[in-house]
C-alpha cells in the first residue's frame, strides 16, 4: 500500500513539474519581448523607420536595412520558390523508389542541418567570387535560397502528399498526361500547402543574419539599395551592429528594430497560419 | 491483393504506348480492317487474355467478345479478378509496377496490349467511373470540362455546351444549373457520382467503365443511376463490375461470372440468373459462397 | 492528340529532376568548397598542431592554430544548452502527450514552435542586454561575455526541438502498449517512465541529436553573448569563442582573400561541418532503422 502512496506523489509531482516546464519558456519569451517593447517602443517612429544610420544613435534609423531586408527577400523568394516546388514535384510524382532517390532524400535531410554560416562560406567562394557577383543583394539572394531550399522542398512534398491518390487516378482515367495531372489536379489542390512552406521559410530567412555577413553584407550602411547589384544590410545585421556598440542610445534603438523584425515574423507566421487552415478546409470541401 | 495493389501503385509515366509484349506494330488501317471484317459487332475482344501481379495469375486465360450498345455486368466474389479484369481495358493497371498481360485485347479493333497506340487516346475512348466518387476539387464546370480542356479546347462557348448537355444527360441539370461555380465536394454523394459520369461523357467515349458504381451510395442515388446506365446504352457500349446481383439482373443485357481469375459462365442476362449452367455459378447466385 | 507531346513531356521532366539535382550539386560544392581552402590551409599548419595545439591565436603575430580552444568553447555552450533543453523539453513532451488534455496541446504547441521562429539575433540581444546582467546580480564573478548566458538563451531557443519531435515519437506509440500498463496497476507517471518512454527511444534520441547539432551550428546567439575571445577552458563564466563565431568575426574584419588568416574560416568550416554532418547522419541512420518497428 505504501508504495502506491509514494507513486501517486509521484505523479502529482511530475504533473505540476510538466506545467512549469511547458509554460516556462513561453513565459521567459514573453518577459524578454517585454522588456525590449518597454525599451524600444519610444523610439519606434516615423523618424526611426525612414532614417539612415548614423553615429548619433538618436538620428540613427532603419531604413537602408529595412530597403535591404525587402529586397533581399524579394529576390530569395523570385529564386527559390520555382526551385524548391520543382525539386518537390520531382521527388514526390516522378522519382521512382530507389537507392537513389533515398540518397537524394537524405542528402536534402542532411542539408536542412547543415550550419547557416555555412552557407554564408558556400555564398563567398561561388557567388561573390567565382560567380562575381561581389557583396551584391544577388549574392545574398542566392545563398539564402539555398539555404531554405529544403524547407520548402519538403513542404512541397507533404503538401502534395496530402493530395488524394482517386483525383490522380479520376483525372488518369479521363486520358489526361502526367503533367497535365500534375499540372491542372495535384498543384491547384496542394498550393495552399506550397504556399505555407514558403512563407515559413522566408520567414526564416528574414531573421537570417550570419549567412549574410559572411557573404559580405555590410554594418554600415548609409544608402538604399536600387539594384540587385548594390551593396546592402538587413535588419538582423543591423541590430546585431547596433547591439555590439556600448553606448545606451543604440541599445535602445536595437530594441525597437526588433520589435519590427518580431512584427514583420509575426505577420508572415500568421499568414502563413491562416492559409494552412484555409487550405486543409478546401480539400475536405 | 488490395493491400498488394495499393502499395504498389505509383503513377509513373510507364510512356506513351509502352507495353510489356510490344510487338510494335504502328496501329495501321489495314490490321484495323482486318480485325473489323472478322467481328464486326464486338467493340471488345479478348483472346487468351492473361493477367499477373508478379507471379501471381489474376486473370487466366480468358476470351470474350462484347458486343457494342450492351451492358455487360461482371459478377463474382471477391478477389476473383473483376476490377483488374476492367481496368485492363483503359490500361489503368499499368500503373501498377508488377502487373504483366499476355494475350490480346482488342477494342475498337485495335490491340491496345500488343500495338502501337497513345494511352491518352485510349483512356478517352474507354471511360472510366469509380467505386468511390472521385470529383476534382473544383467547381461543378470545370469538372465536366476536364477532359474537354486537356485535350486542348479553348471555345468557351464549345465547352458551355458540351457541359451543359453531359450534365442533362446524366440529369443533373436541373439540380446544379442555378450555380455550375459551387464546389463540387459540396454535392451529396449520389450526386457527385452522377457528375463524375457526366465528366466521362463530356468527352464522348466509345465505351464506359464502371467498377462498383453504386457500391458507396445510399438506395435512392443508386436506383437514379441504375436509370442513367440503362438510357446510355443507346449511345455507349457499358461494363460494370458489381457485387450487387440484383443489380447485375435490373440492368444488364449479359453477364460474366469470374471466380478466382476464370471466367465460368459468360451468358445473357436472363439465362445466367434463371439457367446457369456450371454449379459454381448456381451456388455463387444463391448466395452458398460470397 | 498532339504531335510532340511526348518530346514535352519528357523535357518537363528533365526540368524538375535538374531542380532536385540542384540539391546534390549543392553539398559538393559545400564540400569543395570547405575541402580546396582547408588543404591549401594545411599544406602551411600542420594537421598535428592544428589537432593539439590549445590556444587558437591567428590574428596576432605570434599565430597558434589550435582547433580544440574554439571546439571547447562551442561544446561548453551546447552543452549547457542541451543541460537546459532536454529536462525541460522531454518534460514538456511527457506532460504534453500522457497527461494534457487534447484542447491544452493544440494551443500550447503553436506557442512553443513560436520560440524557434524568433530570429537569433533576438535571442542574443536577449542574451547581452537582459541575461547577462541578470545573472551577474547572482553569480558574482561573471564577466559581461560568457558561455553561461549564451548557453542558457540558446537553451531556452532548443527546447521546442526537443519537445516538439519528442511527442511526436511518444504519440506515435500505440495505446494497447499504454493500456497494457494501467492494466497492471500502474500510475501515468510509471507508465510514462517505464514503458512509453522506451518505446518512443529512438524517436527521442533522434531529437536529441538533432538539438545538439542544432546548438553547435548556433551562429548569432554565441557572437554577441559568449565573446570574441579563444579560451580553451571549461569556466562557463569567461568569455570564450566558438567556431561559428570565429568565422563570423573574420568575415567583419579586414581579412584579405588567400591570406592564411583567411583560409583559418574554411579549416574551422570543415570542423564545423563535419561534426553536424556526423550528427545528421547518425540520426538519420537511426530515424529510418527503427522506423518499421510500428508500421
């Protein structure tokens, strides 16, 4: 009988232990945010998102690293949306079940691991140097692709998955080819799904900082891209510079760059939310 | 053999025209004549056809002829091959990795196993309708004018018309006429599969398939389409495989009873169910073994 | 039908298999890439010191290449990453999948993939500006960088990794299993230890790895919270270096291209890669030979 008291305890311990657990992090999370929206929020205005950096952190603002950060998205989405959707389709409708089609599989896997700084030295050695591209947008553009090309290469795959096999057989039947099935039946009803990925994984790139650097985004920057070309930052790398320097002022207007960076993360999670479930709604009518 | 079939099946291209026993011969007017002179009724033959899962024989040996503007109903338990058998005659087996025909299949006086043909072009000939309604996810028109629209027809009005007469046809029209842009997943189940003949007819085949139509819908739904099958013998040659024997006497003109891969008695209609002549068939219609 | 359809059918293909072909081409040019400048690097340092020396000193003039003083610090900063991630992320999986009701789950899961949706940047903002000095109020003695704070945000950023796949691999074990064990008497805890637990193993233990590579491949957090400075030391309260921040400071510096200093970013790379390729791989080994166990 003693025994069953002292798991009973047990449980109850672990039970309230499991509360705290699941909860604290998500606490810690929503005191960091916060403490920076207590900091930065005064200093988020008109001002601070049209104005160039400067030394005097009360004149210094976002808007070559915002310029940047759209730019570059703009480009990394251009070049790794039809990439990754093709890489997908591919895998998931063409590719016959072989040793190498499970080598490609765990190669992406094995990509997706694979260290962003990494790609920052893979983005150097081919396209600033070998492809001289130099410390361009384009540079950046492609190594991010490259970097979120597995996300949304497996988010292709699920999606197109989920896509019932009687619409291909339906469709088969009617004497339709396979890219015509591909084409006109399994993209429309897996798009949502698409979409979802890529969103997810730009989001992902938005926040990327440290590939970008390697390729040779630059900290100080006191213009607004208007070529792909051009030098540029983005906002990670803004608010990491601005981090790195001592005096308060740029401390606090780090923090109010997060709070844009977290708004524009939040706002791309969100949509990419929302389709999720417009999406699953459409395909079980 | 379910389990076997879903697991393997892959839709890969197995190429246009492609096939296991490819004598290669280009479909030519004067084999197509030929064929036309010996049997000038029957829109299918099969002579010695034989169909594998691997080494595993589903069909064996069989040859028949149908006859064209007939309904022709497949009975047997299950497993006995009738779904392999009928999908053999749109080619949609070929999807299946393992699976190996001998022997020849003509439709429309053309071997589709042994010549030369584009599978595309059979699969709109030999319609095809399944057991569990399969609309696209699109609305009511755009999948009627599915197959229309692949084989490359752009005039709008050509298209409103073809779908609008496949959709009467198959006495729809007055259900779905007030808003063809609804989604199709939002009709009933009886419905659904009345638009998924309507797609089949839209593109004015030859033949129409039919494995277990009814199998997935209520009474009511069922006895509509029993009703449409029985009009579309005037225009289309029909084959339906059920396991409903009530159905098999209520619609069909002849009837072919298959039990583990042969075919036991193939008769009319009427003769079958009233006088069969082997007791396997007599003891499968009185229900001894299902 | 027309003419050529086929010849287009077949360019289409040709097309989408040179996408997913892109993703090969991608990890040789990763390894080309790390391989060329590593060999010219150790045609200049040796292999032995690079393996044996511990201090790691190649910007100043009297250069040490010691590999092991920037390992130290990225594992000291994984490791107590990790300290952090797997009670609190395996407790969460256990409470989540054999004790939360079905509503909890779906709201908290969503709020937890939130913590690895923050950008890293963030997450060492939090980690300079917020923790440290925190920290520094209870630790007398901490210095302003230190593998401590770092690792304890980065920690706090791994612990969905390990939460999340963790219930998924503890859902995916059958309830006959679970009933098994209630049926003997067993509490939810016991059963949970005892008998879910060890049936999810693999699927756990992958999460693990993945979390740990993820920590080591860890870039911004380490650069702005643990310090610039190579430390061959195991004080999580001094400043130290980790690889990922070493290659991030040469690339802000002034560094001339096929300068040895330079190529120091693409040895370190290689170091780099190697150990997370390792880690994916042996969980990927593991993934997929226990994946048949429930199918």
């Amino acid at each position: 009988m003693n025994n069953i008291i002292i798991n009973r305890l047990k449980d109850k311990i672990f039970k309230a232990w499991g509360i705290i657990a699941t909860f604290i992090g998500i606490i810690l999370l929503a005191v960091f945010i916060g403490d920076i929206f207590k900091d930065g929020i005064q200093r988020l205005n008109l001002d601070f998102l049209s104005s160039l950096p400067s030394r005097f952190s009360e004149k210094a603002g976002i808007k070559p690293a915002m310029m940047g950060s759209i730019w570059i998205m703009g480009f990394t989405a251009i070049i790794s949306f039809p990439l990754g959707v093709a890489a997908g389709i591919y895998l998931e409708e063409y590719a016959r079940k072989n040793k190498f089609s499970s080598f490609l599989e765990m190669n992406i896997s094995n990509l997706a691991g694979v260290p962003s700084i990494i790609y920052g030295l893979l983005g150097v050695q081919i396209f600033v140097r070998a492809l001289q591209f130099g410390n361009s947008i384009l540079a950046g553009a492609f190594t991010l692709s490259l970097l979120i090309l597995p996300i949304i290469i497996v988010a292709t795959r699920e999606a197109i998955k989920a896509v019932p096999n009687s619409i291909r057989e339906g469709s088969y039947g009617m004497g339709a080819t396979k890219w015509q099935t591909i084409w006109y039946q399994v993209l429309p009803a897996s798009l949502g799904g698409i979409l979802t990925g890529v969103i997810l994984a730009l989001s992902r790139a938005v926040g990327e900082a440290a590939p970008l650097i390697a390729v040779g985004a630059l900290a100080y920057v006191p213009f607004v891209p208007s070529s792909p070309m051009d030098e540029f930052t983005v906002l990670p790398i803004q608010i990491f510079n601005w981090t790195s320097r001592p005096q308060h002022g740029f401390i606090i207007n780090a923090a109010a760059a997060i709070l844009v960076l977290l708004a524009i993360t939040l706002i791309m999670n969100g949509i990419a939310v929302y389709l999720r479930n417009k999406w699953q709604k459409k395909l079980s009518g | 053999m379910e389990d076997l079939k879903t697991k393997q099946m892959r839709f890969e291209d197995k190429g246009v025209g492609k096939s296991k026993n490819n004598k290669g011969n280009v479909v030519d007017e004067k084999s197509v004549n030929e064929e036309k002179e010996k049997h000038p009724e029957m829109i299918i033959r099969t002579e010695n056809s034989s169909m594998y899962y691997g080494d595993f024989p589903a069909i064996k040996n069989i040859s028949m002829d149908i006859k064209k503007n007939s309904i022709t109903a497949f009975i047997g338990p299950s497993g006995c091959g009738k779904s392999t058998f009928l999908r053999a005659f749109n080619r949609m087996n070929d999807f299946i990795d393992i699976f190996k025909h001998t022997g020849n299949i003509y439709v429309n006086n053309v071997d589709i196993y042994n010549d030369k043909i584009q599978i595309e072009q059979l699969r709109r000939d030999v319609g095809m309708v399944f057991q569990k309604p399969n609309p696209f996810p699109k609305t009511i028109f755009d999948n009627v004018a599915y197959g229309l629209k692949i084989q490359g027809m752009k005039d709008k009005n050509l298209l409103e018309e073809r779908v609008k007469d496949a959709i009467q046809q198959v006495g729809l029209w007055s259900e779905v006429r007030d808003d063809l842009k609804r989604n199709a997943l939002s009709l009933s189940g009886g419905q659904q599969q009345r638009l998924c003949i309507a797609r089949t007819l839209a593109v004015k085949p030859s033949i129409i398939l039919m494995d277990e139509p009814t199998s997935a819908l209520d009474p009511i739904s069922t006895a509509k389409i029993e009703d449409l099958i029985t009009q579309l013998k005037e225009e289309y040659t029909i084959l339906i495989v059920t396991h409903n024997m009530q159905q098999a006497g209520r619609i069909s003109d002849s009837t072919a009873f298959l039990y583990m891969g042969d075919l036991i008695e193939y008769d009319t209609t009427h003769k079958l169910f009233t006088k069969p002549k082997f007791e396997k068939t007599e003891n499968y219609i009185t229900g001894r073994f299902g | 039908m027309k003419p050529g359809k086929k010849t287009g059918e077949k360019i289409i293909e040709f097309f989408l298999g040179g996408s997913a072909s892109i993703t090969v081409f991608t990890t040789l040019a990763i390894i080309v890439v790390l391989l060329v400048e590593s060999v010219s690097f150790f045609r200049e340092v040796s292999i032995i010191d690079f393996f044996t020396d511990t201090q790691w000193t190649p910007l100043f003039t009297d250069k040490h290449f010691g590999i092991v003083t920037l390992l130290s610090g990225t594992l000291l900063t994984s490791f107590i990453a990790i300290a952090i991630a797997l009670p609190i992320g395996l407790s969460i999986a256990v409470f989540l999948s054999e004790y939360a009701p079905k509503k909890l789950r779906q709201t908290v899961k969503p709020m937890l993939e939130l913590l690895a949706a923050v950008p890293t940047v963030v997450y060492g903002f939090f980690a300079l500006i917020v923790v440290t000095p925190f920290l520094q109020t209870i630790i007398p003695g901490l210095s302003s960088f230190s593998s401590l704070s770092a690792g304890i945000v980065m920690g706090i950023m791994i612990i969905p990794y390990i939460s999340s796949l963790s219930e998924d691999a503890l859902f995916a074990v059958p309830y006959s299993l679970r009933e098994a064990s209630y049926g003997m008497g067993s509490t939810k805890f016991q059963t949970a230890f005892r008998v879910t637990m060890p049936a999810a193993s693999s699927g756990i233990v992958v999460s693990i790895i993945l979390a740990i590579s993820r920590a080591i491949g860890e870039t911004m957090i380490v650069t702005i919270a643990a310090g610039q400075h190579p430390n061959f030391t195991a004080n999580p309260l001094v400043p130290i270096e980790t690889m990922t921040a070493y290659i991030v400071q040469v690339s802000l510096g002034d560094v001339q291209h096929g300068t040895l200093e330079y190529k120091t970013i693409f040895a370190v790379g290689l170091t780099l890669f190697v150990f997370t390729f390792l880690l994916n791989t042996i969980s990927h080994w593991i993934k997929n030979k226990y994946r048949e166990e429930y199918e």
